[in-house]
C-alpha cells in the first residue's frame, strides 16, 4: 500500500491529537467535562488509527500473496513453454 494513505489512521490521527489538545485545556482550566470529552476523543482516535492500521497489514498482505501467486504463474508459463521447446527441438530431431 506504499504511497497511499489510509482515511482511519489520519482520522485517527487528528482525533487522537485533537482530543489531547481537548483534554489539556480541561485540565489546565479544570474543566472536568472538557477533559473527559477530550479523553475520549483521544480514545476513538487510537482506535481508528488501530482500524486503520489493521487494514492496511490485510491489504499487504493480500499484495503479497497476488505476488507470489504472479510469480508462480510465471514461472508456471516459463516451464510450459521450456517444456514445448525442448518437445519441438526432438521432435525435428528425430524428423517427426
């Protein structure tokens, strides 16, 4: 997923940053309220950041198996074609 960035995890982000800055004004204001929204602000963002992350190590790792399995097709491909090769070089060998 290289280059692409994930809407979760810079929700995340922001909602985690955002309700830090939230519960830091509660706290120097004493404003209890403030600080519980803003604790919980910080609580849903590092569960969206932790979303976010859980899908982009499935969209890896579903990029890594589309991989292999490419690789595999072409090496499948490779043997089939060595294969016909070596069968057409003995066939004209052998004059059939």
């Amino acid at each position: 997923m290289e280059g692409k960035v994930n809407k979760d995890t810079v929700k995340g982000t922001f909602d985690d940053a955002a309700g830090r800055a939230k519960r830091q004004v509660g706290e120097w204001t004493g404003d209890t309220q403030t600080q519980v929204e803003g604790a919980a602000q910080q609580i849903k963002g590092k569960a969206e950041k932790a979303w976010g992350n859980v899908k982009d190590a499935a969209h890896d790792a579903n990029d890594r198996v589309n991989s292999a399995n490419d690789r595999d097709k072409n090496e499948r491909e490779r043997v089939e074609r060595d294969r016909l090769a070596a069968e057409r070089k003995h066939h004209e060998s052998t004059g059939n």
